[in-house]
C-alpha cells in the first residue's frame, strides 16, 4: 500500500503543479477544479471496489504487465500497438518500482484527469461567454459528469486515450506554443488507438482546408503539411491492427462486422448488425435511455444521455448549419473528428456497455461545438441556447 500513497501523493502534487502553471488561463477557481478532482478519485473508489467483486480488464492488465508473462521477459517485448501499448507504459512501475494493483489504478487514474483538465483548458479558451443549464454555470457543470469519470479511473486505455485527445485539442489550439504537447497526446493516441488519430489528422486537414478563423496561415500549413505526411503511416499501421489486407470499403465493412457481431455476446449486448446508420449512432450517443437500462448503473448513465440528448435537440436548426459555415478551425476540426470517430465506435459498438465507455472519448468535443455554438448565438442574436 506504500505505493498507492506515494501514486496519491504525486497525484496530488502533480495537479497542483499544473493548476499553478495554467492559473492565468483558467476561467474558474481553483476549488473548483480541486472539486473535480475529489469527484474523480471519488468515482475512482466505486470502480475500485466494483473491480474487486467483478471481472476487470485492469487486474489483466496489471497481471499481464508482469516480466516473464506470455508477451515476454524484458520492456521492449511489451513495446507494441493497442493494449499491449498499455502493458508498456506500465511495465517499468510494476516491475521497476514493485508497484502494486492499486497503485496502477491511482496512477492511470491521474491519467484521466489529466485528460480532463486539459479539455477544460481548450474548451475555456476558444469560447467567451459563462452559459448556464439549469442555473449551474455549464463548463463546471461538465467537469462533473459521471460517465466521463468512471470510465478514465482504471489501468486501461481509457484515461489514456483521454489524455491523449486533451493534450492534442489544447495543443492545436496554439499550435506555435504547444507543439511538444501536441505531439505526446498525438503518440499516446497512436499508440493506444491509432484509427483515432486518423481520424483527428484528417479532421484537421479539412478543418484547415475549410475555415481561416482562429488560425493563422502559417500554423494552418504547418497543421497541414504535419497530417498529410502522418497519415500514410498512420492508416498502414491501423490496416495492420485490424488485419485488413487493403483500405477497400469491403475490407472495413468486413472488420466492422466481425467485431459488431464479437462485442454482441455479452449481457450487455446489442445486436447492431441489422441497424442503419442512423440507429447505430443513435445507440452509440444516447442509449440507454431508463427503458433499455440493462442494471441501476445503466440508469445513472440514462440521466447524462438525457443531458447529450437535450443538447442535441438544441443543436437541430438552420441557425446551428450557418454557426458550422462560419465557424472556426477549432469547431470544425472538433465536428469532425466527434462525429468520425462516433461513426466508426458505431460500426462496432455491439455492446452497450462498450459504447458507454468508448464514447466518453468524444463527448467533450460534442460538448465544446454546442458551447460555442450558444457562444455565436448569444453574440450574433443575443439568444440564449444552454439555459433555454
């Protein structure tokens, strides 16, 4: 248990280094983002003692990560794409530092959160005005969402992945200042998921080819230039993965079949095969809603996919395709990575459960395109979206 204390120190330490370092671009106090991090470590308990009681893909992880296990002896055997990725990354704590199950937990944990703050920061920089839904000021409100909590609190790819998107979106932001930053989360989301960061790469050559706001010409062509020469190895190592022969439509169509049926058998399984695209995405965004909640967690998460569905309606007007027309870089680049990546999750989310956390990924930029969307209606018309 001395690890999990150190694991806990550090963690704590560590976030106040950071608030310190970002104090002049927070919009909020610092007891508020202290809140989130209670809230985290909080959530991080309940899935702790769920693992204890049920099957975790962390206590795999955690026993997989061990020297000698079936991928191999020393740290480079463990060096590899996906979720022996995160195997790596744990490796040299486990085997280095001696540090224990929960210590692991603590530490990728913190992961998490930092994927958190670092959403927060990109999201209060490239918006102006203080909304609120239901009289709580929506960005603080979004700190506190359970779904985008539990599921980056374990050792896995979740808070990984989380921190990867945060470091990128913020870094993109002020590319000429944040570049390093830019580039860790762009490794850690290849490493973990790299048709994700085909995505986010090809959501932001069209973002740059398509709007001049909020970017200068050199950063656009620099942006450019770096995605166009990524992509190449990107998408190979992704066809690699996913043992696609070529980039044929009936090559993906195949993949996402075979792993929609394969994440079907489970209590929590959905049969997608036979829905449109439509439904796919439906399911993937909004479900369950109270009616198809498979246990009480499902309600819990039924209450926040009613919050997502809210916004969405509002979202569904003329108003909102002209505010996409005019807007910035960094609204398109998030349009489109939010609804590539949603529309690929979907192929393959078979699984209810899999699609709750899977889309904890995305969600942040669904929930920064409607602030700044209630951002241009308030300046432009001086209509009020989020409180409505």
């Amino acid at each position: 248990m001395l690890s999990a204390l150190i694991v806990i120190i550090f963690s704590t330490l560590g976030t106040a280094w950071f608030l310190n370092a970002k104090a002049k671009e927070l919009r909020h106090p610092k007891s508020v983002l202290w809140g989130a991090y209670a809230f985290h470590y909080l959530l991080f308990a309940v899935y702790y003692i769920n693992s204890l009681y049920n099957n975790s893909d962390s206590r795999r992880y955690y026993r997989d990560s061990f020297s000698g296990s079936y991928i191999g002896d020393s740290w480079e055997d463990f060096y590899g794409i996906g979720s022996v990725f995160i195997k790596f990354m744990a490796f040299p704590f486990v085997n280095g530092l001696g540090f224990s199950y929960e210590a692991m937990m603590l530490l990728f944990s913190f992961f998490g959160f930092l994927g958190i703050l670092y959403f927060y920061l990109f999201m209060v920089d490239k918006t102006t005005f203080r909304h609120r839904f239901l009289g709580v000021d929506f960005v603080v409100l979004l700190l506190f969402l359970p779904n985008m909590h539990f599921w980056t609190v374990s050792l896995g790819k979740g808070g990984v992945i989380l921190m990867g998107l945060g470091m990128v979106f913020y870094g993109l932001s002020d590319i000429g200042r944040r570049l390093i930053t830019t580039a860790i989360g762009g490794l850690l989301i290849f490493h973990v998921r790299p048709h994700i960061l085909l995505v986010v790469l090809l959501g932001a050559v069209v973002a740059s080819l398509t709007s001049s706001k909020g970017i200068k010409t050199w950063q656009k062509t620099l942006i450019v230039l770096v995605a166009i020469a990524a992509l190449v190895p990107v998408a190979g190592t992704f066809l690699d993965l996913a043992e696609i022969d070529d980039a044929s439509a009936d090559g993906f169509t195949d993949f996402s079949d075979t792993r929609g049926q394969s994440l079907t058998k489970a209590d929590s399984g959905v049969d997608i095969a036979n829905y449109n695209q439509f439904m796919k995405l439906f399911t993937f965004w909004f479900r369950p809603l109270f009616v198809d909640s498979p246990n009480a967690m499902g309600l819990l998460v039924s209450v926040e996919n009613v919050f997502y569905l809210i916004l969405f309606w509002k979202c569904l007007s003329m108003s909102f395709v002209r505010f996409v027309l005019q807007s910035s870089w960094a609204v398109k680049i998030s349009l489109v990575t939010f609804f590539g990546i949603s529309f690929a999750l979907a192929q393959i989310s078979g699984n209810m459960g899999i699609a709750i956390r899977q889309k904890s990924q995305v969600m942040y930029l669904f929930l920064f395109i409607v602030l700044a969307y209630a951002d241009y209606a308030y300046r432009t018309r001086g209509k009020v979206i989020i409180g409505e």
